[in-house]
C-alpha cells in the first residue's frame, strides 16, 4: 500500500532538503525556500507579496512582543521573528490549534535558527491567551498577526481588547480581509474609535485580490 504525504510534510521534506549545511540557521533562505514551495503547491501562508508589506511595518515597529493567531507551519514565524527587536528579550509567539502543524512549525523555526526567539502555543485562542502572561510574563504586545479562523477574528480581538493586552499604539495586521474574508472583523475596526485602521488591498500568491487591514491602537 502506498502512503501518500500530506502537503504539510511535503512542506517539511522541501526545506529540509533544500536548506541544508551552511544555510541552516539563515532564516532568509528559509524564507527563500518556502516561497518556492508555494509558487508548486497552493500553502496556507502569508506569502511574498504581503509579507514585504508587514516586514516593512516591523522593521519601524521593532517590538519587544509580537504574537499571531495562526501560525500553521511556521512561515510567518520566521518570516517576521527575523525583524523582531534586537534585545535579547524580544520575543514572538505563535498560537497555534494543530499540534501536528506546531510539530512541523518547530522543526522550520529551528531550521531557520529562531527557535531562540519563537514560541509555540498549541490550543484554541480563547483557552490559551492567558498562557502568555501566566506562563511567559507578558502583559501586552507590541504587534498581533491575526491569519487564523476568519470566524474567530472578530472574538479574539475582543479578548485583546478586553484583556489589556494591546495597548496605545500597537499594531494589529490582519491577513485575507477579502479572501476567503472577515467581514465582521472589517466592519467592527473601520468603525470602533478604539483603533485607527488602515485598509490595503494586494495580490496574494495565487494573484487573486486580496486585502489586509492595518490598526494602530488609540
């Protein structure tokens, strides 16, 4: 019988194999890879053209604490750990409901030589929020990645809000607005006077419109 791969594996096996001897720990060439990947095979990631987009919102931010809802197999973990602040105790967190994409997401941020500097959080949102104060001693973050559930984007930026852990000026970027879509989430921050909000529509790998929305906190 044979033992088909999942493209999640298929993932694995690409930067693996392609990233290799002095290019292990060059998160660049990580990046580099998983972009060809997904030229072949359709990958549930934020992908080039709006990555350029939020690198270049981090590299003027430079926060301390960025978290993101969503971080599949770890391309936007890498993608966006690199431009984190240069202190040592800057620090992303990937919340992230599949234990068997965090796996894979693991072995790509070690690849990439960020495991220092990333940490994986499995579970629903809503469960595991108050791990980040509790268990790694963050009150706030500097930057959140929305890319999860379209369905949860609206609720869980609630719990931001709610709890406190946004405060006056982070950023809050939120992918796939038009496709496949939250329309609850655009409604509620191009109306709340809590967040100021930019929208800005691109292409996203496939070359189909797309749009992310861009907050600062008031």
């Amino acid at each position: 019988m044979t033992v088909t791969s999942s493209k999640e594996d298929l993932f694995l096996e690409w930067i693996k194999t392609r990233v290799t001897g002095k290019d292990i720990g060059n998160p660049e060439v990580v990046i580099r890879e998983a972009d060809a990947f997904a030229q072949e095979t359709h990958l549930m990631a934020v992908g080039e053209s709006k990555g350029l987009l939020i690198d270049d919102i981090l590299r003027k931010k430079k926060p301390m604490v960025m978290i993101e809802l969503g971080g599949y197999l770890g391309y936007s973990a890498v993608r966006f750990a690199r431009l984190l602040n240069e202190h040592p105790d800057a620090h992303y967190y990937s919340f992230e409901l599949e234990e068997r994409f965090a796996t894979i997401a693991r072995d790509v941020i070690r690849i990439a030589g960020l495991e220092h500097r990333v940490t994986i959080v499995v579970g629903h949102f809503q469960d595991t929020y108050k791990l980040l104060k509790e268990q790694h001693g963050k009150d706030t973050v500097d930057v959140a990645f929305i890319d999860h559930d379209k369905p949860r984007y609206l609720p869980d930026l609630h719990i931001l809000l709610e709890n406190r852990m946004v405060k006056k000026d982070s950023i809050l970027i939120a992918d796939n607005i038009l496709r496949p879509g939250a329309p609850a989430y655009l409604a509620f921050v191009q109306s709340t006077p809590l967040v100021e909000t930019q929208y800005v529509e691109v292409l996203s790998g496939s070359g189909h419109k797309d749009a992310i929305t861009i907050s600062k906190v008031l």
